[in-house]
C-alpha cells in the first residue's frame, strides 16, 4: 500500500507537493480534501498505474502536483537537449501541462522529439484540437504556475489567476463550471479510502 503523508508536509521523498491552488480561474473550492493516490511518474515523463505516495488534496492540488513530477523527468530526457530538439524550459512546461490535462502519450512523444523549430507550431495544432474545456483548464495552469521556479528544493511561484487572463471568454461562469467537473472526473478514479493508521501506516516526509 502506499505511504501517507502527513497534511503539513509539502515533500514526500522527493517528490513536491503543489498544495497552493490560486492559479485556477475558479474563486471557489467546492472540492473536499479526499485522500488521493499520486500517480508514480517514470523517467520518461509518462505516467505509470502505480501510486508514489498518497496525500489529503483537492483535484487542484493533484493536478499542479503531476504537472510539476512530469517537467521534472522530462527535464532529464536527452531529446530535450540534442541539438535538434533543444527545448527550453518554458516550453517543457507547456509539454508537461498538456500531458497531466490530456494524458495523451503519442502527442507528448511527438513534441519532446520534434525539431525544435517546428515546436510552437506543433503545441498550437495540438493545444486548438482539445476540447474547449482542456484547453480553458491548459490555459490555467500556463497562466499561473511559473515554470521558472520548478526546480529541485524551489517552491513553485504560483499567482493568482487574473479575470483579464481569461478575458475574451464566452460563459466564463460556465466554462468555470465545466473546467471544475473535468478536473474532478480526472481525479476521482485516484480516490482512495481513508488510511487506517493503526496498522503499522507509517508519515513520510523529507
């Protein structure tokens, strides 16, 4: 079973725990903490059906947190520093950001190996052929999560998402509303129950 960690910690042998969530456009949290599995991210950056760790968090909080683990190990890829794919890391982010909202492997594949002067037109084909609410929540975490501070024993640097960042939106009250289901349908199938800490379960931390 996975370990648990303690609701203060914000690391978990390695790995970071985004528990800000004032990057999302939604002003409300209906959400209730539930305890949730964090998927374990391989090397490659692709997500496996194994749980790292498990932790009391809202869709919010898993969602920034499996973002962050998949820049992370994309970071180490060599196709991300060949010479023909150079990335940088502003771009990495964007791949890890439309891999933990669409989990589509081929297309992530396809952005970290394509040549690096077809990258902006590729991640635009790609980002515009999502549907309107992927792409809502996408622009979300683009807007507010800044790349730049997602390295290793850095806090992620994360601001609040401005009504002028989604400015140009039609039913932004429903879109608001869609994005908030999607998350939530994303997250419920990590649910897990309540821990029984009597059994020898043990916190981890740092």
């Amino acid at each position: 079973m996975a370990p648990v960690v303690r609701s203060s910690l914000r690391h978990s042998n390695g790995m970071n725990l985004e528990r800000k969530q004032n990057w999302k456009a939604d002003p409300d949290n209906e959400f209730k903490t539930r305890y949730r599995g964090q998927p374990y991210v391989m090397k490659s950056g692709h997500l496996s059906g194994s749980v790292y760790c498990s932790w009391k968090c809202t869709p919010y909080q898993w969602l920034a947190t499996t973002v962050r683990e998949v820049y992370t190990n994309i970071l180490s890829r060599n196709a991300v520093w060949k010479r023909s794919t150079r990335k940088k890391r502003s771009q990495v982010f964007e791949i890890a950001a439309y891999y933990a909202v669409t989990m589509n492997d081929s297309n992530m594949e396809r952005l970290i190996n394509c040549k690096k002067v077809g990258y902006t037109p590729l991640f635009c084909y790609l980002k515009n052929k999502v549907d309107k609410n992927s792409r809502f929540l996408l622009d979300q975490i683009l807007n507010g999560i800044s790349w730049s501070r997602l390295r290793d024993g850095e806090p992620s640097r994360v601001r609040s998402t401005k009504m002028k960042d989604v400015r140009g939106t039609l039913n932004l009250g429903s879109m608001i509303f869609e994005c908030r289901r999607l998350v939530a349908r994303m997250t419920d199938d990590w649910i897990i129950s309540c821990p029984n800490y009597t059994r020898g379960m043990a916190y981890i931390g740092t």
